[in-house]
C-alpha cells in the first residue's frame, strides 16, 4: 500500500500544472458543455483552433507531438494524460488520454458522483498553456420510464415536452399513431381523455435512446368555483373556492377600482386574507365592519391565468342587511330579481379604414352583479354570437364577446341567471367611421379683423396624431403642432390639448378677407393621412341693422305707391300753356275740351 502511494507521488509530481492566470483559454471539442448518461462515456480534448476547422491540429515541428505536457483535473484530483496509462475513479469510470496528437481525454462508465468542472491543461511547443472547461451534468436514465402528465379540462390543446429536453443532444416525439415529431416539444390538440406518446431522447456518451412514455391525461375541468359569505357581528367574509391549487388571488372592487392582493397572512388596514389558503385553492377577503361607503357594490374575487384568461366569484355587497340571513348572496326570486341593477346602454365607436385590407375586432363585455346562467350577443342584422371562455367567466358575472368587422347600429347583450326568468339586456349604440377623426368646428361664423378664431377636429378614440396640418381656402398648407413655438408675427398657430391627446387644432390670430371659405383639416394617424372639411363663414348683419334697412326699404316702398297711385288716377285736363314774360299782363289759361 506504502509503494502505490509513492508510485502515485511520483506521476503527479511529473506533471507539470500551469497557472490558470497565465494560460490561454481554449475552446474544448464537442461542446464547453455536456449532458452525459450514467454509465456511458465520452470524449473531449482542446481545440484551440475552434469553429469549422474542428480537427486541425496546431503547427508542429516535425517529428514531435504537438503537446509537450497534457493532464485532466476533476474533482479537485490532477491525471497525467502524457502517456498511455488509464486512470481509475472509484470503482467503474476509468480516464485515459485521447491519443497522442490531440490533449484530450477519454471517460468510459461515468458515475453520477463525477458531475463537475472538468478542467483539461495543455503546454504546446512554444511553452504556450492552454485550458479548457468542461462543464459535465450526468443524468440517470431509465431506458423504459413512464410519466403522467394532466392537463385542464378547460384547456384545448397543451405541451408534451420530453424529460430533460434541454440538457438532451436529440430528441423525437411519436405518437399513437406511429406520426414521429422530430422535436423536443410537441403541441398537440386535446380530443379525448387519455392520450398517450413515446419520447425518444439521445445524450451526450449514449448509444441507446432513452424511451419514456408520457400519459397526457385530461382532468376534470378545475375552473368551476363556488362563492360563499359569512357575516359575523364584527366582519364580512368574501370566499371563492377553487377546485384546484391556485399561485395568486385578487380582490378588485368595482365600486372605486381598488384592488387587493389575497395572500395567506395579508393585512392592510380594514381588509384581510387571513382565511386565504393557496395550497386548497381557497381565496378569501375578510372585511371589517361598520361597512364604509366604498365598500357597498360589486366586488370580484379572481385569479388571473395570463393577462387575457381569469376565472372566480362575484359579490353583491348591501349596505343594509338582514341579520338573520347571515349570507350576503341576492335572494333568488322574483322580488330580488325586480331590484337587480338596470342595465344601461353604452355608446361605442370604431374605427375601420375602408383601404385597409386587416379586420376590425371589437371586443364587448357585459357585467352584472351575480352568476350567469347563459348570455348571447345581437347584432342589428345578424344573429346571435356566442360568448367567449364563458364557462370561466360566467361566475365572475362577465360575458364577453368578440365581433369581426362590426357594423353600425343598436347591439344587445342578453344575460340570464341561474333562475331563468326573463332576459335582462344591455344595449351598445355602435358607429363604425370610415375615418378616426370628426370635426369640433364644422362651422365657424366671424367678421374680418376677428382675432383668436378657432378650428378643431380630433381624432375618435383619442388616436395619438402624428402630423396636424390645415388647407386654407386658396390651397395653402400650414403645419401646426404643440411641439413648435410660432413665430411672433404668425398668423396661424396650433389650438387643441396636444396632438398625443388627439387634437388638430388651428388658431387665427386675426381674420382677413382670404380666410373665408372652405378649410381642410389635415391629419396623420398610424400612418395614413385622412382629411375632414370644415367652414368659415362671414358674418351677416346685426338684428337691429337688419329691423333698420327692412323699415326703410317699408317706408320707401310706401312712398313710392303713393306717387304711383296719384299718377294713376290724376283726371287729363288737356295742355298747359305757359306765358312768357312779354305777355304777363295777360292771364294763363287754360282750354278744356
């Protein structure tokens, strides 16, 4: 035993270690990284030349090796690879050097004790070290395994992944009908409640694939929750239990949209989680009393699967209540349902370019205060549309839809409990535009030298504009925004809140005779230029001008008729002859005949 050991001496002192700070880093052939299977092995060695030239070997003086010294060190324990001796570690894995051209190594049966930082050390010709890194995970592998996988029952397609897909060399998915997915992954469509597919994946050192059989099992849908209320003399209890395990829940009342994260343990002032339980899939918000104004209304427990999918309870929250009740769902029946919250209509606008070729979708939701039973959409001309991930919403009291290419009218939203009685109905007065603006001034009515005459149109929906120019009568374009300072002695200048809010505005520092007429407002939205038309129109004259010149064109009128009656109806007399001077002792007279 004495003598192994100095003999084990002896070679680790005749390999010579070079610093890690000095020695240049190589790259290390197959992979600076690799996933081996227990039991199998692998091969590894410098690669200082990297990239396509893989088995180039470095210049080399003629007749010698190109490495002068080559060792390996794994687990803090240093192996000569400079002669042909096989190293033994533990019991089965043995390391030998790769050959005499390359500095490299040979594993054979590699054990999972021996995942680590394999750390491979070079001295070329030119007394030049280099050092690789290798960085070696070892997986236990079952050449036949089976695994269950389950899935919700809500869901219509999900994942098969392989096991250890990501540190595995290859893989393929095949099914039970013998179709191969050349993949690690596979996306496959839920039709029926057991499906079963065979997994095939290599690893680095393994000759043999590793095979495992993955049961996709559909579950019962695990979405469905049950509300329940407690009151006591001193609190209101808000619970929403889950069928399954939940990761997160909220609390959002929509009486002043305040929100509260429901963890185990969570206190904030008058609200409280204690009850909350995410290992049962129980969600709970206790609420102290006296009740507080905001909390009166429609309150909804959630928990959100991704930013558009969320599933929970909702509550109707009185602020008298009864206490020999003891519960604070509606009371089913006629007399509640007489008191439900009426439903009002909603004006909706849409924009839809008729030179876009991409549909518009609209997305209209209806809510009220309690479970739904079933709810439909209706349409002015076509029929009804069904609701969108209702079995998830229905018991939040939410009934979603989405339309393609709505069209302008009055829509309904009909809803139903689970009393089934009559239909309550919420209205939608939809107007589709062909363009994203409309005018504010249609027409402006003003008198030359006027100052701070104003133009605007805005865009619907509050679009963000990116250019806002005006078209004057005479054809004239003038570029206005809230991001440029006009000059003093401008006669235009930008009006509105800011073309980020949607305004295209012009000012007119004083009117002239040029202005009167049609005006364009000219605008840039998501990156088509659209125009909407608009007038300024010069001012008439004041009432009290107009009473004055319609008296004197009455009076003048009046004057005129009289002459011309009188005229009319003057008797002939015959000639009038006038005497001259010479004769005025002589009377005038006159001859009737």
């Amino acid at each position: 035993m004495l003598l192994s050991h100095i003999v084990l001496i002896v070679i680790l002192a005749g390999v010579r270690i070079p610093s890690l700070a000095l020695a240049d880093t190589s790259p290390i052939f197959p992979a600076n990284k690799l996933t081996i299977a227990e039991g199998a092995g692998f091969l590894a060695f410098l690669n200082p030349n990297g990239g396509t030239e893989l088995l180039r070997q470095p210049r080399v003086i003629a007749g010698a090796s190109p490495w002068i010294h080559c060792s390996v060190s794994v687990n803090n324990v240093q192996y000569s690879l400079d002669s042909d001796q096989v190293h033994r570690i533990g019991d089965k894995t043995t390391v030998e050097r790769y050959d005499t051209e390359r500095c490299g190594v040979r594993v054979k049966n590699l054990q999972k004790a021996l995942e680590a930082s394999w750390t491979l050390y070079g001295t070329d010709q030119t007394g030049q070290d280099k050092t690789g890194i290798l960085e070696v995970t070892v997986t236990s592998i079952k050449f036949i395994d089976e695994l269950n996988v389950t899935v919700s029952g809500s869901a219509s397609t999900a994942t098969v992944n392989c096991p250890d897909k990501d540190g595995s060399r290859y893989c393929r998915i095949i099914d039970a009908d013998q179709v191969v997915s050349e993949s690690c992954t596979k996306t496959v469509d839920l039709t029926q409640q057991i499906s079963h597919f065979w997994c095939h994946t290599m690893f680095w050192g393994a000759m043999t694939e590793r095979i495992t059989k993955i049961n996709l099992i559909v579950q019962e849908d695990d979405r469905d929750v049950k509300a329940t209320v407690v009151e006591t003399e001193d609190h209101i209890v808000l619970s929403c239990q889950y069928r399954s395990t939940v990761s997160l829940c909220r609390a959002l009342s929509e009486t002043d949209n305040r929100q509260y994260m429901l963890l185990d343990g969570h206190l904030s002032g008058r609200y409280s989680a204690y009850n909350t339980k995410i290992s049962t899939g129980l969600c709970s918000l206790e609420i102290k009393k006296p009740l507080a104004p905001a909390d009166v209304g429609v309150w909804r427990i959630y928990q959100q699967l991704n930013p558009t999918d969320y599933t929970g309870c909702v509550f109707d929250v009185k602020s008298k209540r009864l206490a020999k009740t003891r519960q604070l769902i509606r009371t089913r029946g006629p007399a509640a349902k007489s008191n439900r919250l009426e439903l009002t209509a909603t004006d909706i606008e849409i924009f839809h370019d008729p030179r876009s070729s991409s549909a518009t979708v609209t997305e209209l939701t209806c809510a009220v205060p309690y479970e739904m039973d079933y709810c439909y959409l209706s349409g002015p001309t076509a029929g009804d549309y069904a609701p969108q991930r209702f079995d998830r919403l229905k018991s939040l009291g939410l009934c979603r839809f989405v339309v393609t290419n709505i069209t302008s009218g009055v829509w309904a939203c009909g809803i139903n409990d689970l009393d089934g009685a009559e239909d309550h109905l919420t209205y939608y007065n939809v107007s589709v535009y062909q363009q994203p603006g409309r005018t504010v001034t249609e027409q402006l009515t003003a008198s030359s030298g006027d100052r701070e005459q104003r133009l605007l149109c805005r865009t619907i929906l509050d679009l963000p504009i990116d250019i806002c120019r005006f078209v004057d009568p005479s054809g004239e374009v003038h570029g206005v925004s809230n991001q440029i300072k006009p000059s003093t002695d401008a006669r235009y200048r930008y009006y509105g809140k800011g073309l980020r809010e949607g305004e295209c505005g012009l000012e007119i520092v004083e009117l002239q005779d040029k202005d009167f007429g049609r005006w364009k407002c000219a605008f840039k939205v998501r990156g088509r230029e659209y125009e909407i038309s608009m007038d300024i129109v010069e001012e008439a004259m004041s009432v009290g001008a107009i009473i004055g010149i319609s008296i004197a064109a009455t009076i003048g009128l009046g004057i005129i008729g009289i002459f011309a009656y009188r005229k009319l109806n003057r008797r002939y007399t015959g000639p009038t002859y006038t005497v001259s001077s010479s004769m005025a002792n002589v009377s005038t007279a006159s001859h009737q005949s």
